[in-house]
C-alpha cells in the first residue's frame, strides 16, 4: 500500500457513513478523478456499487487514477472491462522518493509507460510536486518523476492530470521548461486567482474538488470566476474531500451533483449549462467512455485502505 495512501486515510473518529444520493443531474457530467480502489465508509462499496450510485444520479462516468505500480495496474484493468471507467496511471510523487530509494524508480516508470500505451488509458497521473509531504531530500526524486511523466504523456498523447501541493511555482517552471502535454490539468486545483490566470494564459485545465464547497476556500471559488468555463473540470477525489455539507464522510462519484451545484451558484449560471460544457470539456480532454469492454477482468482488487 502507497505511503502517500496511508497518510491521506482519514481520521477513525468522523462519520463514517457514506452521505445520501443526491437529485439527479438533468444534463450529465464526468468525474474527472477518482479512486475506487481505496474502501472507506461504515459500508465499503465495491468499485461496481460506486459507478451505479453514480449513474443513477447522471454521472457518466469516471477517472480511475493510479498512484503507484499496484493501483496503475488496478485502474488500467478495471478500465479495460468496464466502459463507465477510464484509467490515469502514474507514480505519485510522494512515492517516487520512495521507489528511487529501493533503486526502483526506472523500472516503475518503465511499467508506467506500457501501461499507458492500453487503448482506454488516457491520462497520466497523478504526477507532479508535493512540498507538504515530501522534505528536500526527497525532491530531487519528485522532479525526475514528474519530468519522465510529462514525457510518458507526450509520448502517448494522453493528458497529463498534476498533483500539486505547496509547489505552485515548481510546478509552474517545470512544465514551461519542459514543454506541458497539450492537455494537461490541475487534479484537485489548490492555487488561486493568480495561478488560475497562469493556467488560463498556458490552455491547462482546473478541476475542482469538493473544497471548493468549504467554507474557508474563498481562494477557490475566486480562481473558479477566473479561470474560462472551457477549461473547467469537476471531480471528487474520492474518497476524500467530500462536499459541504457532508464534509468528513466518505465521498464518492455519486456526489459529484452537490459541488457542480454549488459551483453553478457561485458562478450565477445555470446548473445544466455548465454541466454540458464540463461533460464536453472532459470529452476532448480523454476522449469518449462509450467504447465497448475490450477483456474480462484477470483479478480482483476491492480495496487497498483497510
């Protein structure tokens, strides 16, 4: 299990009820990150419990995304046998000073690369710089992999989805020196209205999470007025980061619905406007979901966080 996995779990103590399935979206929208593969909640769901909540309520669809060897390989799977999926696959960069330090580093980034050449991988992620969690000795692991990422992405013509904490400059001057992927997003935008500009002026996309519905991420709802509606992605996280008012409790894809909702408020547009033109967006950054399966599972793989 990925370190950056364990120290994300959330705390025993909060509600551990999953929240209650919102109204349905009239116009339906993606999860543009997610992973199933982490159970949660007093109930964990399995990953097909998930897409159905999800689909009951107008999402059409998710992003697995992958954080290490173990979870990359989980996504692109479930990607290939079930069409409500697509699949990112990267080594997070809280894990690259890892698998560098047991001399493992190309060979991960090796495995990322033929995983990311399967037909309904269409992302590269999560990768990028993370400074809260990962000291100086460690950064050093964290630049090479996200560079050989962005590459991977390149290489591949998939989009390339950051992680990005405490590292906004970093993160910035890596992708104008090294040349960004045509698609690349912002996982889970943490920045604010001067870093939305940025991404606006360099065409890379902003999906928001459920913190944006928090009650102190005024930084969040101002980079939201900012950045244009045609670079705009919604997302999850899940299971973490759950949208007010269920804040704490488990998340996942199904309530996608209460943050759109909240972000059409903010926004002063209609809810169904703006879910047509993020389900657009999120199709010419990935592609299309309604491919037919192309296998059968080979395993099964439920959960990761216990």
């Amino acid at each position: 299990m990925g370190e950056h996995i364990r120290n994300r779990h959330l705390s025993e103590d909060r509600d551990l009820e999953y929240p209650p399935i919102p109204e349905a979206l009239t116009v339906g929208v993606y999860d543009n990150h997610t992973h199933l593969e982490i159970a949660d909640g007093v109930n964990p769901m399995e990953y097909r419990e998930h897409l159905d909540r999800a689909s009951s309520v107008g999402v059409r669809g998710v992003v697995q995304v992958g954080g290490d060897l173990e979870t990359s390989r989980w996504s692109a799977e479930i990607a290939a046998h079930e069409p409500r999926v697509l699949a990112a696959v990267a080594i997070h960069p809280n894990e690259a000073p890892r698998y560098e330090a047991a001399g493992e580093l190309d060979a991960a980034l090796a495995e990322i690369d033929e995983l990311a050449a399967r037909p309904r991988v269409r992302a590269i992620g999560e990768t990028g710089l993370d400074f809260f969690r990962t000291d100086e000795s460690g950064r050093a692991s964290q630049h090479k992999s996200f560079e050989a990422h962005i590459e991977i992405a390149k290489k591949h013509n998939l989009a390339l989805q950051i992680h990005d904490r405490d590292a906004h400059d970093a993160v910035v001057e890596t992708l104008l020196r090294v040349g960004a992927p045509e698609r690349t997003v912002f996982h889970c935008f943490s920045g604010d209205a001067d870093l939305a500009r940025v991404a606006a002026d360099n065409g890379w996309y902003l999906s928001f999470s459920g913190t944006v519905t928090f009650k102190n991420a005024d930084n969040l709802r101002e980079a939201l007025e900012v950045i244009p509606r045609h670079l705009l992605l919604v997302e999850t996280d899940a299971p973490y980061l759950t949208p007010t008012p269920f804040r704490g409790r488990p998340n996942s894809p199904y309530l996608i619905p209460y943050t759109l909702r909240a972000m059409a408020k903010h926004l002063e547009t209609d809810v169904s406007m703006l879910a047509a033109q993020i389900s657009s967006t999120t199709e010419f950054v990935y592609g299309l979901w309604d491919a037919e399966p192309v296998t059968e599972p080979v395993f099964s793989y439920d959960r990761i966080v216990d």
